[in-house]
C-alpha cells in the first residue's frame, strides 16, 4: 500500500514564556483532529516539544494534499483560540498567514512529508526539535547517510554501499525553492561544503540510490524569510525510515551523542549545543538549551503503533550532562564572537536599528 506520512508542526502558543503548550491547549488539537480527520487520515499521533506542538498523520492523499494540510490548519486555529482564551504566551505565533492557500508551505508551519510503499515491516523515526533550525539536522543526517565511522551499514549492508541521494535546499533564496541535487560517495566533499552552512543550506530530502525510495525528509521552514521579521525559531520536523534499505536506528540516533552546536537558544540569535530529550519535554536553561526528540514507530496498513521514545535511555543521561556543561561553556561568552549568530541571521531583530543609528556617527578620519 502507498501511504504518505505528514508531520505539521508550530508554536500556536505557550504556558511560562516558551517552555510548552498548555494541556487544554495540547488536547484541543489532539481532540480536533481525532473528530475531523476520520475518513481523510488513517491515524496520528499528537507531541509536543517545548513550546512546539506536532501532528504527525498518516493517509494515502500523497505529499502537499490540501486536504490534510487544511485539516492541521485547521487543529492549529483551533489550538490558537484555547491559547488566546487561556493568555498563552504567543498566541498563534507561527501562523504568519491569515487565509489557507493550498498548503501549509510558506504560511509558518513546519512540515516534512514522505510518500512510499509500505514494506511489510516499517519502522521509521519522528525527529521533533525545539528552539533551532531546519540546518540543526545537517550534520547528523550527513554522519548517518554518508559517513562509515558512523554508520557501519555503509560498508556491512549491500543495499547501504551504493550510497544516497542528497537533496539541499538553499533556504536563503527567497523567489522558490532553490536546490541541488547530490550524490554519495561521489559528491561527498560538495555536500560537507554545503551543509556546514546550517543557516543557508538544509538538507530537504534524501533517497535510496539502490531503490530509488525515500529515506527522508526534513522541514526546511525559514520563518523570518516569510515574516521578513524574527518571529520565533524555525524549530524543524523530520521523518526518517530504518533498518534494511535504510540505516538501522541506532546509525541514525547515534549522531546526537555529539551534541553539536546550532543555531537557536535564547531569542532564536545563539549557538547553543543540541540536547536530545524525551518526547514531550518543556524548555528550560536559557531559553534552550536547543533540544530534539524522536519517537520510533512501525506504521502498518497506515496504522501506527505506539512509539518508543528514542532518547528515554540511561545512556542519554550522560549526553545530557555533556550538553548542559557545553551550554554552561558557551553561555560564558555572553554575547563575544562565536556566542551569538552572525549578523546575516541577527539582521531580522532589533539589533539591524541599534547599529543603523551608529553607523550615522561613524566617522572617516582624514589621513
Ligand atoms: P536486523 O538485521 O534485524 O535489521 O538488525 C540488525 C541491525 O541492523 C542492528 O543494528
Ligand atoms: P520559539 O521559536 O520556540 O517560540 O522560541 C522563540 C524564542 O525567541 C525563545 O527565546
Ligand atoms: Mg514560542
Ligand atoms: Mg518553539
């Protein structure tokens, strides 16, 4: 059966600031689309991380169907009236567009989508992440797809060693979406000089160069691209299947022991270290720090099982440790050099006026 997995996912309000939804606001999108989706949806499942609330669906309508898309829009106006009624803080943040057209592209939320044919087993995994952006996946997903040391599949699995097709979206591109499409092993240095730019370059898609299926998808939502303002981090969604064809789990969630750096934390304007964190963690420790979850299912005829939750393991705890200390470290340089993000992401808030009024001051000195 060809079934397509949607993830639509935003920020329609929060208790405390931007820690999490509330739990009337949680229960008005999971009860919306338990009563309205029956006939277009063959099942779903409700998160939250931090203050982001995820719908991930499954149904056999294919990719961008404005049907599903209009029905989380839908849960998401709902959500939004709760959140206003309560006084959450943000109050329908990421929907930037008054009218649906279509789709939820361009209009705030984040989705990531994939179509296929469901294998007898399918596992895949639901990455949700908080308080970063869609680039926060560029370098696990690179280590996981194309990177031995990590991922032994590449040289033990024989549908693994042809490789994988990147696709890379140049998200600073503002008139449609800008992409390359790239291969591995060939093209490997090309893809690490792209995605070491998290900011600019996002990985959108990747395929199977044995079976030509889809391995994954990832938001790739710039919110200040369609606000021309900053409105709230990006905090991007991702779908990824396991095992056989693909990387087994544990290639896939093995990258996030690094706990790398990303853009986000703190008014969306830091680099802060990734923490994995239990489905449905709030918040905390400087607006951040930058956090992600994963739920693992099996999906069959359309119908999902419970999850397992990815990083609810003793051995996360230790990871866990290791990125609040990398926080700690980086929050001592306060505001200095690599702290905060360049300009070229900074030039959406307020500190674009505090330097336009100097710049008038400056002055040349005559030699
Ligand atoms: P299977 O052979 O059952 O897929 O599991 C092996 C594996 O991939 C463990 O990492
Ligand atoms: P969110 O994008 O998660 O709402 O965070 C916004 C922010 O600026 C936190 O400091
Ligand atoms: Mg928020
Ligand atoms: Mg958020």
């Amino acid at each position: 059966m060809k079934i397509t997995l949607s993830v639509i996912k935003a920020d329609i309000g929060s208790i405390g600031g931007h820690i999490k939804p509330s739990g009337r606001l949680f229960k008005t999108v999971q009860d919306y689309i338990a009563t309205n989706g029956s006939g277009l949806i063959k099942d779903f499942y409700t998160s939250y991380t931090g203050d982001d609330i995820a719908i991930l669906m499954s149904h056999t309508r294919g990719k961008l169907d404005s049907k599903i898309h209009k029905l989380a829009w839908d849960a998401f106006l709902a959500g939004t009236d709760v959140a206003r009624k309560q006084g959450l803080y943000g109050a329908g943040q990421d929907l930037l567009k008054d009218t649906f057209s279509g789709n939820v592209r361009g209009m705030g939320p984040a989705v990531a989508e994939m179509q296929f044919n469901e294998r007898p087993n399918e596992p895949f995994l639901f990455f949700a992440a908080d308080k970063t952006e869609p680039g926060a996946y560029n370098l696990p997903m690179y280590l996981t797809f194309a990177d031995p040391m990590n991922t032994p599949g590449l040289l033990l699995q024989p549908n693994l060693t042809k490789g994988f097709k990147f696709t890379i979206m140049d998200v600073s591109y503002t008139k449609g979406d800008r992409v390359i499409e790239l291969k591995t092993p060939e093209d490997l240095y090309n893809i690490a000089a792209l995605l070491r730019d998290n900011d600019r370059y996002v990985i959108e898609s990747i395929t199977s160069r044995d079976s030509g299926e889809p391995a994954a998808a990832v938001s790739t939502t710039r919110l200040h691209n369609i606000a021309g303002k900053y409105t709230g981090k990006d905090d991007p969604v991702a779908l990824v299947r396991v095992q056989h064809d693909f990387p087994a789990t544990g290639e896939v969630l093995a990258p996030y022991a690094r706990g790398h750096f990303v853009g986000g934390g703190m008014r969306g304007s830091h680099h802060m270290p990734l923490m994995p964190l239990k489905i449905n963690s709030p918040t905390s420790y400087f607006d951040g720090p930058p956090m992600v979850s994963c739920a693992a299912f099996c999906v069959h005829n359309g119908k999902f099982t419970e999850p397992a939750d990815c990083f609810d393991h003793p051995f996360w705890d230790h990871v866990r440790d290791k990125v609040a200390r990398k926080s700690i470290e980086m929050r001592e340089q306060g505001f200095s050099g690599p702290a905060m993000l360049p300009f070229t992401e900074l030039e959406y808030g307020g500190i674009v006026k505090i330097l336009d009024s100097m710049n008038k001051k400056f002055t040349v000195r005559k030699k």
